[in-house]
C-alpha cells in the first residue's frame, strides 16, 4: 500500500510559479513509477508529467514542455512538479500517482495503469 499526500498547490498570477510535492508513505517509493496529473472542470483527467521507476524517463505533455519539470527524491519519498510559467489553463485539481514497478523502466501516461492516487492539490492560475 501506498499513501500519497499532495502539497504546494495555491493562487497564483498568469506568469508565475508553483512546486507541487507529493510525499509517498509506504512500500519502497523507488520501486515506483510516478505521474502528475490533472483535471479541471468539465475536463478529463490528463496527465502533464510522468517518471520512470529510476528518474531516466519522463514524459511531458506538449502544453507543459519547457515549462514544467517531474522530479524524484527516492531519499525523501518525495516526487515534486516544478511548474514555471503559469497560464491560466493550467488551473485545474493536480493528482500525483503511483505504478508499482518491479522490472523496466518506463513511465505510464494513462490513469487507469495507477493503482495509488493522492488527494489532489488546488492550482488556479489568474490572468
């Protein structure tokens, strides 16, 4: 089992920056592949940013490229989302997640290959 608890989530102006944490409790955190995700309102679920199991992979959604960086400190069981460059549609309910992975290192895009999702954090981004 794994527990995941989100923060760094707030209001920001159009331009700026937010660090989203997700701190894993639990089974061994490195065994696992990580994802951002998101989801406004009357949108689906997308995911801005993965991780693989070793840090080697990522994945980023085009809208995000340049902007947003996934990164993992197994030593603190703790996944971060740098997110620079705010805009407006980037306001949305972030949700980390995680993939027990035990062989491979890939990353995971698509929500239903999670089994752990956190509580989600609040990011809204005014113009």
């Amino acid at each position: 089992q794994v527990l995941l608890v989100e923060s760094g989530g707030g209001a920001v102006q159009a331009g700026g920056s937010l660090r989203l944490s997700c701190a894993a409790s639990g089974r061994t955190f490195s065994g696992h592949a990580m994802g951002w995700f998101r989801q406004a309102p009357g949108k689906e679920r997308e995911c801005v940013a993965a991780i693989s199991r070793s840090g080697g992979s990522t994945y980023y959604l085009d809208s995000v490229k340049g902007r947003f960086t996934i990164s993992g400190d197994n030593a603190k069981n703790t996944v971060y989302l740098q997110m620079n460059s705010l805009k407006p549609e980037d306001t949305a309910v972030y949700y980390c997640a995680a993939r027990p992975t035990y062989s491979g290192d890939y990353y995971y895009t698509q929500g239903y290959e999670y089994g752990f999702w956190g509580q989600g954090t609040q990011v809204t981004v005014s113009s």
